[in-house]
C-alpha cells in the first residue's frame, strides 16, 4: 500500500515536471517495495525509476533498468497472470524509452522487441482493459503506447494504421490515456500533411482533458503551434480554422509562427 502510494506521487509529481520530488518519491517507492518484497510491486517499482530516467533524457539507462526489471519478473515465482501484468507494465515503459532514443534505427529495434512483448503479455487479459494498482491494462493501453512509440520513431503512417476507429480503440479508456493518445494522433496527421484532422483530434484532447492538462504536455504545445503554422494564411490556401474549445490555442502559439512575429514587430 505505501509502494503504490509513493508511485502515485511520482505520477502526479513527474507529470507536473517537479522532477526533485518524483526522485525522491522512486526512491521512497524502492524502499518501501523492499520491506515486504513482491515480484509485481517490484516490478512498477522498476518502472517508475525507469520513468526517472526518461524524464532526465538518460532513455539508455532507462532501457537497462527495464530490462533487467523483465528478466527478474520472468523468473520470479508467479502466476502467468501475475507475470504477464508485471511484463506488461514494463514493456510499456520500454517502447516509451525506445521512441525516445536518439539513433532511430536502435530505437525501432528496441521498440519492435517491447512492442512483440506487450502484445503478447496483453493476449492475457479480456477484450476491455483491466485496472491494477491504479493503472490500466489490456490490448487498449498496449495500443496507445504503441501509436505513440511509432511516432516518436517518426512512422506516422504505421501509427494511424493500428485502428480504423480511433473512437472505438480508445472507448472506456481514462482521460488520462484518451487524452494524450489523441495528441500523438494529431502529431501523426501533421507529418502526413492532414491537418484538420489533427486540429480535430486536439480539440478532442482538451475536451477530454481540460484547461487544466492538455496544454501542459509539451507534445500538445509543439502539435498545435505546428498546426497553426502550417493553416496560417501566408503558409497554405486556407485560413486557420481553430475549434472553439481550444481558446489556449492562439495564445500557445501566436510565438511560433513567423507571420505572427512579423506583426508583433511591426
């Protein structure tokens, strides 16, 4: 109980970039783990101090620890539930470390070898996902990491391939999921060029999210400044057409587009 408590205070501590307190909150998790020792406590142990590593850029050291987690869980005294809940969790933290390595081609291959993994792990568990210890798992939460590690690998087009109906993909899944997963949908759209698709899925992200929390993922904030840049008028045949319920947007991005701060000078 005290582990999941210290594992929640890092999610909420490292999603508001308080990276001081999310450190001391692994290392408090890590400890309170070692108390009572627990092979799936142990293993979203790993994965939140996997976690620390991306938030510092140091995806290398990350990518260790979650290995290193998998191979103890793999030979741990477990039921196949158990073991694929706990490898699970790790894969997905992988494929999230593998999108974010520099060299691309190491990425894909790490990417490729969570990503086998996960869905074989996710085979497990029903059609809808399951939640454990706070989190959700399933075939559902598998497919947002995965959409969202084939952008970061800047393969757009295998990202929008996973599901035919994003709806239908993410139905029943938590904001917290819906929200972010739409945003890398978005980044995927830019890069094919399909912009109103990807204002479309931003705005689905605040409306899900709120004020309160889509603007303040930085793939948000670099999604729609792109979006913006790329609708305004000097730019493309036609104007921006921002939804109404991303008034943040024009205020997010006014910065970034060169039209923008022309005028501001003039």
């Amino acid at each position: 109980m005290l582990a999941d408590v210290y594992s929640t205070v890092y999610w909420l501590a490292a999603r508001h970039r308080w990276m001081d307190m999310a450190e001391l909150a692994v290392t408090r998790q890590r400890w309170a783990v070692e108390q009572q020792p627990n092979p799936v406590a142990e293993a979203f142990s790993s994965r939140d101090r996997a976690g620390t590593y991306l938030n510092f850029g140091d995806v290398e050291r990350g990518l260790v620890v979650v290995d290193r987690a998998i191979v103890a869980v793999q030979s741990a005294p477990l039921s196949t539930a158990d073991r694929d809940l706990a490898v699970v969790i790790l894969n997905l933290r992988g494929m999230t470390l593998a999108g974010r390595l520099r060299d691309k081609t190491e990425g894909k291959r790490e990417a490729r070898r969570h990503i086998e993994s996960a869905w074989r792990a996710a085979g497990s568990f029903p059609t809808r996902d399951v939640d454990a210890q706070g989190l959700t798992f399933g075939p559902q939460n598998t497919f947002t990491h995965v959409l969202a590690a084939q952008v970061d690998l800047g393969r757009p087009q295998d990202a929008l391939a996973l599901t035919d109906d994003l709806d239908e993909a993410l139905e029943g899944l938590p904001p917290t999921r819906v929200a972010p997963t739409r945003i890398n949908a978005a980044r995927a759209q830019l890069d094919l060029g399909d912009r109103d698709g990807a204002l479309e899925n931003l705005s689905r992200a605040f409306d899900v999210a709120g004020p309160g929390s889509t603007p303040r993922a930085p793939s948000s904030t670099s999604a729609t400044a792109t979006a913006r840049w790329r609708t305004c008028p000097a730019h493309s045949t036609s104007r921006p057409r921002w939804p109404a319920s991303i008034p943040w947007a024009e205020r997010y991005c006014a910065s970034w587009c060169p039209c923008t701060a022309a005028r501001n000078r003039s």
